[in-house]
C-alpha cells in the first residue's frame, strides 16, 4: 500500500461513493492535462502510442537511438478517437490499448506484436482518457476512466473475457485516473489530481472487496500521474510539476527532477525504463534508462 496521509479537515473534496450503472454526462471539472501519452515494453524493446493530428493513433518501437529522425518509423492505426491512448502490458508481445472515442465512450483494442485487432467499444460517458492496468498473474484487465460526473469509473474484463459492468469509486479529478496493481495484499491503487492540485488515491483490498477512503497520496501536480511497478522498488510515480517539469517519486517522501519541459503527462512503462512527455515542440520525448531527454519525433495531439 502506498504512503498516504489523510486530511481530515478536507476530506469532503472526494466524495466515495461505490456503486453499479454507467457514467452519465454532466459538468465534470476541467481537464489540466488532456493531452496523454503512452509507453510499454514490447518484446525486446519498448513501443510508444500519441494522438496524432489527425485524430488516429500513431505508434512506434524504440530499442536503441540510432539515428535522430524517428518521425518516419511510425505508424498509424485505423480509426479516429478523441484522447491520446493508454496501453498495458499482457504478456512480452501482448498488450492492450484504450481510448475515448469521438462519442467519448470507452474504446479498447488489442495488439499481438505488430498486429491489432478492431477497436472495441465499451460504452459510456468518459471525460478523459481512460487507464489500463493488468492483475498480474490473473486473467483480469482493468479499465479506468473520469466520467461526465468528474469521479472514477471502471470496468473489469475477467477470465471469460466478459466485461463487468461500469462501477464507480467516486472522486472529483481534475485529471484521468491513474491504476496499478500490488500483489502485496493484492491490491489495486487509483490516484489523481483532486480540486485542490494535489495527488489523491484510495486502494481496493482484492480479497474483502473493500474500497479504502479517498486520501491525499502526493505531490501538488499540474498533470494526471504515471504509476509504474518495478524490480527493484515498490513504485514509481511521475507526473509534471508546477514549473512543468517532470517529477518522480521512488517509495518515499522526497521527489526526484527529471527535468524538461512537459506540455502533456507523463507516462512511464514497466520500472520507468522509459518515460515520455510531449515537448513544447509538440513532439514526443523520451528519456531510456534513465538517459538524456530524446525526441522521438511525430505530432502529438
């Protein structure tokens, strides 16, 4: 379970409420930071996901800077949507993609290397981008994502591919959410930027079913975050600062500055082996293995 500390005498900004039916369309807050990003390991190597211009999702595979025009390696994919996308990780060369479609419902799609599958649509009212995260070691698949009432809602997919109908855990975002899955309890995590700037999280306890109290769980942040599990460590969050700089966070008090000047979210794969923003250029950029910050080119939007 992460670090969290509770704030008593504001602990009425995130409203908890669980409970079954779907998001319905209202006057959420705004979004700070809509533009997203999305980074995962693919095989060998790593692969990067943007909106493009044009409204389709372009991706690429980083392995190694080699050269320093990458903007003709990517690809697009079919359809237009109308938020940058998430990806997970399945398996080495399996991974699942989401994003809100032009109709703001929840869209996913699934990627077998460099093969995809058509677009699936999940239905409705999202107001972000919406988050994947995998159970590990299960068949279970998590979607997240702002509804039209500004709080968390979500879908599980489980082991007979069916998906659950839209529940929601509450909240008022200013930001998607952000999901990761612990295997210490097991336990899910779900953040993001409250009304007040400021990182707030509650944790569900897989084997009760029981949703923690919404708590302040970071950092003031100008952007959603990017939890990522690691080898080494617990966790690692990123997120943009109030200079818009990227920052981190290594399971303890004090952050860490990985610079640059960030117009999106972060967004980090497994261990933060990359982590990639949208430069002020409207570029993707990218930091591999803790290395200097990289443009991998394209348009994001």
């Amino acid at each position: 379970m992460p670090r969290v500390a509770v704030l008593g005498a504001v602990a009425g900004l995130m409203v908890a409420v669980v409970g079954a039916a779907s998001p319905v369309a209202a006057a959420p807050p705004p979004d700070v930071s809509p533009v997203k990003v999305a980074a995962s390991r693919l095989g060998e190597g790593h692969a990067v996901y943007v909106r493009g211009t044009d409204g389709r999702i372009w991706w690429r595979t980083v392995e190694a800077f080699e050269s320093p025009d990458y903007s003709t390696r990517w690809r697009p994919l079919s359809g237009v949507v109308a938020s940058g996308p998430d990806v997970v990780q399945v398996s080495s060369t399996e991974l699942w993609l989401a994003a809100r479609s032009t109709s703001s419902n929840l869209l996913v799609r699934r990627q077998s290397g460099a093969t995809f599958e058509s677009w699936e649509n999940l239905g409705g009212t999202i107001t972000s981008a919406p988050v994947l995260m995998v159970e590990t070691g299960t068949p279970r698949t998590w979607a997240f994502a702002r509804g039209g009432d500004g709080a968390v809602w979500y879908r599980v997919r489980g082991g007979d591919a069916v998906w659950a109908p839209w529940r929601t855990i509450g909240g008022r975002l200013t930001s998607a959410p952000d999901a990761v899955y612990y295997g210490f309890g097991p336990s899910v995590v779900v953040q993001g930027r409250g009304l007040d700037g400021v990182i707030w999280g509650r944790f569900l306890d897989i084997p009760s079913g029981t949703w923690s109290p919404w708590e302040v769980a970071g950092e003031r942040t100008t952007s959603a975050t990017s939890t990522v599990r690691s080898d080494r460590v617990f966790r690692i969050t990123y997120w943009r600062g109030l200079k818009n700089q990227v920052l981190g966070i290594v399971d303890g008090p004090e952050p860490f500055d990985l610079g640059g000047v960030a117009t999106s979210a972060p967004d980090a794969s497994y261990g933060g082996e990359i982590v990639a923003v949208r430069g002020t250029d409207n570029a993707l950029w990218a930091r591999v293995n803790s290395g200097p910050w990289q443009s991998l080119g394209g348009r994001v939007a």
